[in-house]
C-alpha cells in the first residue's frame, strides 16, 4: 500500500475538501441557519442513538421494574454481585465514620468541604476514590458553568432555558434548587480563588451554551472544570479531610432498610475494608465508559456507571434512564482523538458544524441532542459527510470561523487545551477546520433525589451526574459542574444536619444483595455478568486469548 | 472522499454502521488492520504496537490494564506522566502517555505519583503577598535558574518563568504562565531544588483569583436580590406550569441579541 502523503496534518485527500470550507465561509456568516421548530427537531430526533431502534430493553427487576434503559445499563442492573455475603467480614470496620462520600469528582469533593464546614469533624468524613482524586469527569468540563448572574437574566429564564432542553421532563423541585443556588455558587468559587474570565471592570465574560436564549455561561479559558476542580481539591486538602484511593466501593451496605456503609475495594493489592458510616453520599459519576451503542466516549476511565448499581441494588429508585447525552461534537480524526470532546464553547464562539459541499446544515446552537441527530443525518442519511482513514464518517467544525468573529489569535488565547491537542497532531485549528461526529458524553438520568439530594433510602443522598431528575431528558450545557456544586453542597448540608440530630450507626449487612441476587434468580437471569465492572477493558485481544490465572 | 449517493436506511442501521466504525477506538484495533508497526519498551521490555496508537493505548494493546497511571485518558488530569527517552538518544524526554504517540524505539517508564508536599492554608486568611507563597513554600527561594522544570513540562509551559514571576511578586505572569498545568509532578521531580512547582502556583492562582479583581457588581447585586426574595414569586409560579404552558413560553422566548 502507498504510503498516505500528509499536508496540515490531514492526508492529502481529506485536505483536498478544505478549500471549500474556505470558500464558504464569509457567505456563511452572513447567513445563519434558522433554529429548528419544533416539528423539525422531533422528525431529525428520529435518528438519534435515543430513538432509533435497537438499543433498550426493560429492566426486569427491583424498583424500575418495567422502565426502559440502554442495554448496557440494564446489563450492569442484572448482572451478579462482585461478592457474596460469606466471603466478606463486616463484624470489625476498619473505619467508622459520620459521613462517607463516594467518588471525589466536584460533586463529592465539594460534599465533603461543606459536610466539614458544617461543623462534622475531618476525621469523621471520608471521600472514597476508585482511581486518584480527581481522575474524573469533573477535570474535563472545558465549557463553562452556567448561573443566572446578570442584570439581564433572571432565574426563571434559567429555569425555562433548562427544562425546555430538557424536553420538560425535569423534576420542577430540584431543577428550582439548581437555578436558584447558581449565584451562589458563583460567589463561592469566587471566594476559593477560582479564576473566571473577567472583562476589563470585573464582570464575568459569560457566553452562549447551546439551548440557552441568553449568554450565561461562565468559563476558564477552555479548563473550567480542571481550574474549578483544583481549587476546590486544594480546599478539601487543606482542610485535611480524610481521602482514600484506588479503593472502589464494590457494595453498599444497609441494615435491611438504611444505607449504613460499604465494602471498598484495592485495586493494587486485592483487599477489602468495610466502613461504617451514619450517611452515605453517593458521587460516582456517569456511565461513559459503557460505550453505548457502541459509541466512543468523552468520559473518564472510571465512568463506569458503578453508582447506579449499588444504589439500585440497595432499593433506591432511578428516574429518566431512557436517554443517553451523544455530544455533537466529539474528534473524528485523528484516530488517536476519536471521540474526545471539542467543548461546545468553539460552537458558541462561533464555529459552524459544515458539510462536505461547504454547506452550514444546521443551526450551531441547538439543544445537544437534536444538534447530534443533525450531524448524524449529514453523515448517514443525506451523505454528505467526509469519511476518515479510520472508516469513521464526520463533518467539518470550521473554527477558523471563530477568529472570524472575534479576531486573530483568539483561538489560542480562549481555546488553549483544545490547541495544543490539535498542534500534537500538526493540526492548526486556527487555519483549518477540524473534523466531528457525535461522542456518548453523559448519563441524564440516574437515582431520583429530593431537592437536598435524598433518596428513597434514609442514609442515602446522592449529587453529580450518578443523579437522575435535574436536566430531564436531555442536559444542557453548563448546567452539569453547577449541578455537582449545588448538589454537593445541599447533600454535605444535609447529611451533616441528619447526623447532628444524633443518629446511630445501623448494623452492617448485605442483606439487601442477597434478596436482589434471589429477585434475579426468580427472573431467571444467568448468573455470565458481574458488576460493578469498576474499571473497563481495553487489553488487546491477542494479549488476552493468551492470558493465565496463575497464583504466584 | 465524496459518499456515494445510496438509499435512505434506517436508524437502527445507521446506529449498527456507526458502531461498526467505531470499534477500534471502543474494543481495540485488530490485528489484520495494523498496517504500520512499531517497537517499544517498557520499562526495559519490547512489545511490538501499531504505530497510531498513544503510549497508553499502546500498553493496553500490549497487554497492560491501567490500575494506576490513567485517569482521564484526555491530557487534563496528569495521572499518566511517562518518562522516556528514544533509542540511540541520551535525552531524557517527558510526556502524557494519552497524549504521545509511540515511536519506535522508545523506552519508558511511568511515574504516576509524586510524594510531594502541599501546604495547608485558610485562603481567606492569607495575605495576597509574596511572602504568602514564601511562608508557605520557602523552597521557592533556593530557584537556580536552571530551567529543568521548563523542560521537564509535560504542557510545554514556561515554568521557570512562572517561578521567577512569583519570586518577583508578579502575580499576573506567575497565574498566566502557570494556569494550563495539570499537575502532573514532572516539574517537582527533576528540579535540584526541590521545589513544589506546581502545589505553589495553585496557592498563587487562587490568591490572585480571591483578590486580584473584585467580585462583579452584577454577582453581589443579584445575591442581594436573592436574599430578598425577588424570585420566589416567579419560581413559584414556573415550577407549577403544565408542560403545555411551559411549551409555548419556550418555544416563544426571545433570545438576546448577539
Ligand atoms: C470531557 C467533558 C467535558 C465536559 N464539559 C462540561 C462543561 O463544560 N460544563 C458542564 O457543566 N459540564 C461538563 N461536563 C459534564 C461534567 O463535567 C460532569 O458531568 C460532572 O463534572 C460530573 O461530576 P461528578 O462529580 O458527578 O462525577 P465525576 O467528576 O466523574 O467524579 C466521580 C468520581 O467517582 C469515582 N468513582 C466511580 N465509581 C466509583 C466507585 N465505585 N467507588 C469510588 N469512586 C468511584 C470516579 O472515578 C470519579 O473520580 C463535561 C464532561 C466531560 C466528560
Ligand atoms: S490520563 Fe489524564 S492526563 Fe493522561
């Protein structure tokens, strides 16, 4: 085979298609596609990885009984337990703790600062990670927060913008608390030292996201969760909180009724602990790494959906599985970036989602889900995207649009990350647009809470993308690092005023896994899957077919 | 590569095409399709990889499942700091392993952690000082200049620069020049003065971001309109709007103008 010639870091005959996005470009500006009616967005929705045939089933057992959810998902809920009851000890905790927060993203990190400043002591709070604090989706939020903080916003407009992108399927009490604790926040961050883009006066820079009919998105150049997440990680370090790592939670542990605990896990070693603890707030993230209709992922190595199991085991309800968050705008070339996440922020900045033939098809600002079922109808059904080296199917992401708009050298100074991933691969993102197709970004659903986090299970609160009800059926951009920080909040706030009434630690059991391992037996479910699955598997299948289980 | 026009399919089809296309990147390349090969060592070891793949795919592809030394598998936790260095080569090179490509002949070993010391601190507390950085990390002071931290940075930032700036008292250029770090440890592990570089520039940056500018007027005065319950009476009445209500507010809201 001859060897591919290269020019910009594209092979020459995908390089060959760039000057018609070049040629298009000032008449594009001037002429925006309209945004979709609602009829237009139901009949593209069609297309959607949520829509199109195929990829559910019900889920047979516990309290969801019934509702449908994505394969993958409904797999980990009938799959078997990591452990049985006989081959852990829970008479002796190794530790014994008021409250113990499960998974270290923004979410249970910032549950931790405010369990601590509501007076529970240090040592009394534990944050429980499967890898290091911080290994995360929260590190990777690149776009923004949003909050309604501007004089020419309000929290209704927040509310409105929100449950509309939702499909208006979000529980009004929590999706309330969401907006109207976002100025709040603001003013929180701001306290800790996180550094937002300011103009020249002090005012927040605040952008669009899609979805929202007003600019409210707060941001730190393209790493807002990383700065956002490591200041906030600075503050529980400071505080010195007790922390573990690489230390999963494989069960939760109930007295029959209460949450009470959990067994967790080394990874390195192979041991397990048991704690005790009077409250347990659950923060383990999403499912990304279920690689859902077989889509590649933004998502962290650990977002594998473990949370939802545990809870579900124990009894508490999920809500909204049915849909999955695709994110229209993941890499599609090079190989080595498939999937990644180009914030939406390069959308709002201006760059337009391009066809083959220089075509801007649609809108650049629609909601998540109805702009990834337009790109996928480009691609598959009108045929008119550009296919990649690795087989993959895109359409351009024409960012030089974007200095365009906001003049030259923009790129570098608000997209750095995004830049220097691409300058890795010779790619100038400035001078030539970048290829997209749809990426599986994020779990809309997940365990129903009140508005302060709690479950249907006393001893149970659960914050972050693990919860289900705030976004509904669809999430808008921005709205998800807002809902880890007031989420945390309210839950550390909660979980610390339920202690302080004095509550006792419950007895310690896994009876609640059994009684779900005889539901699934009574379904006659076989027992070929365990879950948690903790850690995804990626080995290579050669590697694989040829590995021992030796004790050595 | 123009598509060829072919008949409308259906969506369950175009969902089966699209994770037909994606497996290599979601269950790994195959072997018949590795057209390029290339040879790496870890940690001493040789294991022949494609040649596209990223030094963590590589080590998985290899054989390898990450416990340690992967995290977000993007270039923003720093979990997988890798050293390395080509074959023939005597310098020492530094690299994310999710985000370099493998060469052939490159040795390598991971580093995926680094004992080094953060300060505690009540940042409401702390004055927006030089002195506040040297109290707190007085290592800074023993700065040689040396510039290994620059090229020991897995980001490419000017690290040096940002140390001096803070030793200086310029917080502007310390907080700019240090604000893409994703502090991996690179920095702290090879420099002779065992400074924290990164651990001090979190303590600068989030001194500058506390005081450096106000907290916007448009912020406290939107608190303060919280406080007195401007919105409690339009919440109200939103939250308790049927979905047809709710409908045609928002497909009917005006959008602000650019
Ligand atoms: C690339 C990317 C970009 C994004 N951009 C934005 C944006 O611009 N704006 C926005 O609002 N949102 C954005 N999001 C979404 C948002 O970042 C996440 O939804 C949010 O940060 C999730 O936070 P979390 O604390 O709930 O979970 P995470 O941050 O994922 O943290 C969960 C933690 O729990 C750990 N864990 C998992 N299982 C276990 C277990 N069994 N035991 C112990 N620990 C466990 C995980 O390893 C992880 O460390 C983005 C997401 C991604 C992936
Ligand atoms: S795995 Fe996070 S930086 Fe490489």
């Amino acid at each position: 085979m001859a060897e591919v010639k290269y020019i910009e870091g594209y092979p020459e005959e995908i390089f060959q298609l760039i000057p018609k996005v070049h040629e298009t470009r000032s008449w594009r500006a001037e002429n925006i596609p309209a945004a979709m009616t609602k009829e237009e967005r139901q009949e593209v929705l069609k297309i959607h990885p949520d829509w199109a045939p195929g990829g559910k089933r019900k889920i047979v057992v516990g309290p969801n009984q019934g509702d449908i959810a994505p394969r993958e998902v409904v797999d980990l809920l009938e799959a078997y337990p990591l452990i049985e009851k006989q081959e852990v000890d829970l008479s002796i905790p190794d530790y014994q703790v008021d409250i113990m927060v499960l998974g270290g993203g923004l979410a249970g990190t910032a549950a931790c600062i405010w369990a601590h400043e509501m007076g529970i002591d240090k040592d009394k709070i534990l944050l429980v990670n499967k890898l290091r604090h911080g290994d995360a989706n929260s590190i990777m939020a690149e776009g923004g927060t949003q909050a309604a903080d501007r004089k020419v916003d309000s929290l209704e407009r927040h509310y409105l913008d929100t449950i509309g992108g939702g499909h208006f399927t979000n529980k009004p009490d929590v999706l309330r608390a969401l907006v109207e604790d976002g100025p709040f926040i603001m003013h929180w961050l701001h306290e800790l030292g996180v550094i937002f883009d300011k103009e020249e006066n002090g005012d927040f820079v605040e952008k669009w996201g899609g979805g929202t009919s007003i600019k409210r998105m707060h941001s730190c150049r393209d790493y807002t969760g990383l700065e956002e997440f490591r200041v906030i990680r600075d503050e529980f370090i400071s505080r010195k909180i007790g922390c573990i790592e690489h230390f999963p939670a494989v069960e939760l542990l109930t007295d029959g009724d209460k949450v009470t605990g959990a067994v967790l896990y080394n990874l390195e070693t192979g041991e397990y602990k048991v704690v005790a603890a009077k409250a347990t707030i659950l923060a383990t993230g999403g499912f990304g790494r279920l690689h859902i209709r077989g889509f590649p992922t933004t998502n962290h190595y650990g977002a594998t959906g473990d949370g939802v199991v545990l809870a579900y085991r124990a009894g508490a309800k999920l809500r909204d599985t049915d849909t999955v968050q695709y994110h229209p705008t993941g890499a599609a070339y090079p190989v080595q970036i498939i999937g990644y996440l180009l914030t939406e922020k390069l959308r709002t900045s201006g760059a337009q989602p391009v066809n083959i033939d220089g075509e801007a098809f649609v809108f650049a600002m629609e909601p998540r889900d109805v702009e990834a079922a337009a790109i996928i109808r480009e691609c598959y059904v009108r045929n008119k995207g550009i296919t990649t080296p690795s087989g993959l199917r895109g359409v351009w992401l024409d960012t030089p649009m974007i200095e365009l708009k906001n003049g030259k050298g923009y790129i570098e100074k608000a997209f750095p990350g995004m830049d220097r991933m691409f300058r890795r691969y010779d790619i100038d993102m400035a001078k030539n647009p970048v290829l997209i197709f749809p990426t599986l970004h994020y779990q809309n659903g997940g365990v129903e809470t009140d508005p302060v986090g709690r479950t249907t299970l006393e001893g149970l609160w659960v914050a972050g993308e693990v919860s289900g009800g705030v976004h509904g059926k669809n999430r808008l951009m921005g709205n998800s690092t807002l809902d880890c920080m007031v989420f945390g909040r309210r839950t550390g706030i909660s979980a610390a005023e339920y202690i302080k009434k004095g509550k006792k630690q419950g007895k310690l059991t896994l009876e609640h896994v059994s009684n779900y391992v005889k539901m699934l037996k009574e379904a006659k479910i076989k027992p070929k899957r365990r879950s948690p699955i903790l850690l995804p598997e990626y080995r290579g299948k050669k590697s694989l077919a040829r590995a021992l289980h030796v004790e050595v | 590569m123009k598509e060829t026009k072919s008949k409308k399919l259906d969506p369950e089809k175009v969902m089966e095409r699209i994770a037909e296309a994606s497996r290599p990147t979601v269950a790994g390349v195959e072997e018949k399709d590795v057209r390029h090969w290339v040879t790496i060592y870890v940690m001493g070891r040789g294991y022949s990889v494609p040649a596209d793949l990223t030094i963590l795919t590589a080590m998985e592809y290899a054989g390898y499942k990450f416990i340690r030394g992967c995290g977000c598998r993007q270039g923003f936790c720093g979990a997988c700091s890798t050293v390395y260095r080509r074959h023939g080569e005597y310098k020492l090179q530094t690299g994310m392993a999710c985000q370099t490509r493998v060469e052939d002949g490159m040795y390598l070993v991971q580093i995926p952690f680094s004992p080094a010391e953060k300060a505690s601190y009540d940042i409401s507390k702390e004055a927006y000082k030089v002195n506040t950085l040297l109290k707190h990390y007085p290592e800074l002071a023993r700065c040689v200049a040396c510039n290994t931290c620059t090229k020991a940075c897995t980001q490419d930032l000017q690290v040096m620069d940002y140390i001096q700036a803070a030793i200086r008292g310029d917080f502007e250029t310390c907080v700019n020049e240090s604000f893409d770090c994703i502090q991996c440890g690179m920095c702290a592990l090879r420099c002779p003065a065992e400074i924290v570089q990164y651990n001090m520039a979190q303590l600068a940056r989030r001194l500058y971001g506390r005081n450096d500018r106000p907290e916007p007027k448009h912020l406290t005065d939107r608190l303060k309109e919280i406080e007195q319950g401007k919105f409690v009476k339009p919440l109200d009445e939103i939250t308790k709007k049927s979905k047809e209500e709710l409908e045609k507010l928002y497909y009917s809201r005006e959008k602000e103008s650019d």
